[in-house]
C-alpha cells in the first residue's frame, strides 16, 4: 500500500495531465505515456466501475419497473369501462349469478377469456336491449364458456 500512498492524484485530476499537459477533460496526446500506477489503483478502478454499474443497472432497472406499471395502470385505466360492461354482460347472461362468482371474475378475469372474446366480437352486448344479445346468449350456452371443436367449416 506504501506504493499507492505515493501517487497524490487528486492534486492533478482536475488540472489534466502531468505528462503530456492535455487539459482536464481532454483525451492525452497519442505518444503520452501516461503515470505510472501502482496495481492497486487498477483493483480500486475496477471495485469503483462495478458498484457504478450496479448501482445504474439498479436505476435504470427501478424506472422501468416504475413505467411499466404506470403503464398498466394507464391501459387498465383505459379498458376499466370495458371490464365492468363485461361483468355486467356476463351477469345478465347468468353466467356470473352469486357473489362470489362475481369477485372470482374480478380476481382471475382470464378465466373468461373465451367468454370476453365472444362478447367483443358480438359488439359488446349488455343486455336484451342490444342487437346482438339473442347470439351471444346462444354462443354461451352453446360453449357454456369453452372452446368450441373447428370442424373445418
């Protein structure tokens, strides 16, 4: 450690280089030979640049996590509409009829996946009221929710 002891870097740092005289901030003359560093300073070098990386690996890491749910929220925002117009489809088709079923759908939505297709594709019906109610109510009895063999037709 004496060796390292020895090397005042922090009287030149910001004055350029001793050697060749290029100024802070600049690249050295190409036939600057640079200091002489003791290895110590390249394994302090080395610890310095890893816990930089890390630590902006970490920031970079936490802000995009920190977008990707802002994200979310703001597309779930967006089709919020669209989810409660399906609960209440599916509970007047009676598909959804006790609470629990209810809460079931709020808490693993993809389990309607099938039924959610159905409805998008029939123009999101509600109720009796709207065009295509009489169809999606037959696609879900006929389906009962599940996927339908392809015949080929």
């Amino acid at each position: 450690m004496d060796d390292f002891n020895q090397f005042e870097f922090e009287e030149w740092i910001d004055e350029g280089c001793p050697v060749c005289g290029a100024e802070a901030g600049e690249d050295c003359a190409s036939n600057c030979m640079g200091i002489p560093a003791p290895p110590q300073m390249y394994a302090m070098i080395e610890q310095q640049m890893a816990y930089v990386s890390h630590r902006v690996a970490q920031n970079v890491m936490k802000r995009f996590k920190d977008q990707m749910l802002v994200e979310k929220a703001q597309e779930l925002s967006e089709n919020w509409t669209d989810f409660i117009r399906l609960a209440k489809s599916l509970y007047n088709a009676e598909v959804l009829i006790n609470p629990e079923e209810v809460i079931g759908f709020f808490e693993n939505p993809v389990k309607f996946k099938r039924q959610y297709m159905l409805w998008l594709e029939l123009g999101k019906p509600i109720n009796s009221k709207s065009e295509t109610w009489t169809m999606f109510m037959e696609a879900i009895r006929n389906t009962n929710g599940q996927q339908t063999e392809n015949t080929g037709n």
